[in-house]
C-alpha cells in the first residue's frame, strides 16, 4: 500500500483534511470529491492500471461502475492511452455518464434491477482478452482507496499531534472501507451505508455474505449501490469493522446541506453517507474521527433538491 501511496503522491496533491463541529467535538472530513474526477475513485483506477503489463494495456480494460469508479478508469485509460469499456446502469446519473464518455471510454448500459453487471463485464474480458478492473473486489483497487487513510493519517498527527482513532466510511462495496482498514490498523472503523442497500451490515451481522434485498429499492446514493460484497472485502471487514449505520434519505439530506453551508463543498448523495451517520447521532465520534467525504460527482437537479429537502 505504501508503493501505492507512493504512486499516487507523484500524480495528485493531497485532499483536503477538514475540521468541522459537531456536537461540541471537532471531526475530521477527507474531502474526496476535489479528486480530479470527484472522488476517491481515481486512487485504485491509477494504482490498478499503472501495474499492467504492456500486453494487458493493448487489449484494454473492463470496468463495473454506477459512475465514480467508472470516470477513474476512464481518466487514468485516457492518460495512460489504454481502451476503456464500463459497464454502467442504466439509471446512473447524467453527470456520471457524461463525464465517463468525455474521458473516452466506451460505455455499456444496464439494467440495475434486471441483468447482472458481473456477468456482463466478464462475457466482455472473455471477448476482448482485456483486464477486469472491478470497482472493489481487487486487491490493486483496495491498496489505491487505502491511500486516503495513510494521507488522512499523516494529516491528522500534523493537525493534532496522532492518527485516527475512528474512521467512518462511506460503504458499497467495501472497496474504500477495506483500504482503510488495512492502511489505518489502531483506527475503529465504522461504515455507511443507504437504507435497502446495507448489504455491508447485514452481511457482518450474518456472518456470511448476503446480498441486497431488493435491487429496485429507491435511493439516491447511486454510489453505494452494490449487489454485494466480494469475498476479498470481507475478509478484511468482518475482522475490522466496529460497527455502521443505515442512513436515510433525511440523513443524508442534512449532510449535504451542512458540507455545502460549513465547508462549502457539493457532496453527492452518497459521498455524504458517513458524515450522515455521524450528524444523526446513528455513529459517536470520538476525539480523533475521520469522516469520508468519498465524492461529489451529482446533478445539479439532484443536489439543488437534496439540500432543499
């Protein structure tokens, strides 16, 4: 993770690591969505490309992704003049499509509820003998999104004299979560998740990896909206994890308007989860939190009545 660390220091500035009050206690935001693309995303996507073999860069790369993983890939493809194609639902946001296209991948849509993305990305490396660059179950992508703990880390002891001692996470797939884990390991971690897509939480509670209930359920945090955990994830996790919270579309409203009104920053629906599991009072922070501000990628349709809601 540190050779990770190591490549992305070369290629991007460090995000912002932001005081704000709540309830007395000062947390710490790792503001994410000022990532080039606007989120975390294009950590794994540069680590994970920057290691393939010349032969694997001439026959491309697949990506899953509602969006954010997508124009990471998409970015890192572009720089690097390697072919991108992203398997994308249909209903993912107009921004996160566009943005994807403008970097020049090739996008593939489907249908969330109905066909299974998976499926569809490796029936395309079958075809095209490119690499699979999954949005979380890999090990290049977790060691990438780990690299906002180390930073986070390294910040914190400037800021306050030690590291975290709690990090909450915005959760999909487990792909940030688990990176932070590993790279923050005297760190608790408490995750986020939207209510009907807490497949994380359910999972841990199980034991075992269980998926969504129900695919069609309604949210606005596309971010977060993943079938299921990878086992690679949850091996980490299900040693790691302290506890989480189901956020609801009323939480998440209030973070967004407080990141916009107090730290003047767009944070999308589900880049804003963690901060919404901690302003419910659904997570306690502690005296040397982290709280993920994980993306920001949003339409401005969908930002302008969240934060009005």
């Amino acid at each position: 993770m540190l050779r990770a660390a190591r490549k992305i220091a070369a290629l991007l500035p460090k995000t912002p690591l932001l005081p704000l009050e709540v309830d007395g206690r000062t947390i710490w935001c790792k503001a994410e969505v000022l990532q080039p693309i606007g989120a975390f995303k294009i950590r794994g996507a540069w680590h994970r490309l920057t290691d393939l073999t010349e032969e694997q860069r001439g026959r491309g790369v697949v990506g899953v992704s509602s969006g954010n993983h997508a124009q990471g890939v998409a970015w890192a493809a572009k720089r690097l003049g390697v072919a991108a194609t992203i398997v994308m639902p249909g209903n993912a946001p107009k921004a996160k499509l566009a943005a994807t296209r403008a970097l020049g991948a090739e996008v593939m849509l489907y249908d969330r509820a109905t066909e299974n993305r998976d499926e569809i990305a490796a029936a395309l490396v079958a075809q095209s003998g490119g690499t699979l660059v999954h949005a979380y179950g890999d090990p290049w992508i977790i060691e990438g999104q780990g690299t906002v703990g180390i930073e986070a880390a390294e910040q914190l002891e400037e800021r306050i004299g030690r590291g975290p001692d709690r990090i909450v996470a915005c959760c999909g797939g487990g792909g940030l979560t688990a990176g932070l884990a590993l790279a923050c390991p005297d760190a608790e971690i408490f995750i986020a998740e939207p209510e009907g897509w807490d497949d994380m939480l359910n999972s841990l509670a199980a034991g075992e990896i269980v998926s969504v209930r129900d695919m069609s359920y309604p949210t606005d945090c596309d971010a977060l909206q993943t079938p299921r955990t990878f086992p690679i994830n949850f091996a980490v996790l299900k040693e790691r994890v302290s506890g989480g919270a189901a956020v609801t579309p009323a939480d998440v409203s209030a973070a967004m308007k407080l990141a916009f009104e107090r730290l003047h920053l767009v944070v999308e629906p589900g880049g804003a989860a963690a901060l919404a599991a901690v302003l419910s009072g659904k997570v306690q922070a502690s005296d040397a939190t982290v709280v993920t501000l994980s993306g920001g990628n949003v339409d401005q349709e969908t930002f302008v009545r969240m934060i009005s809601a």
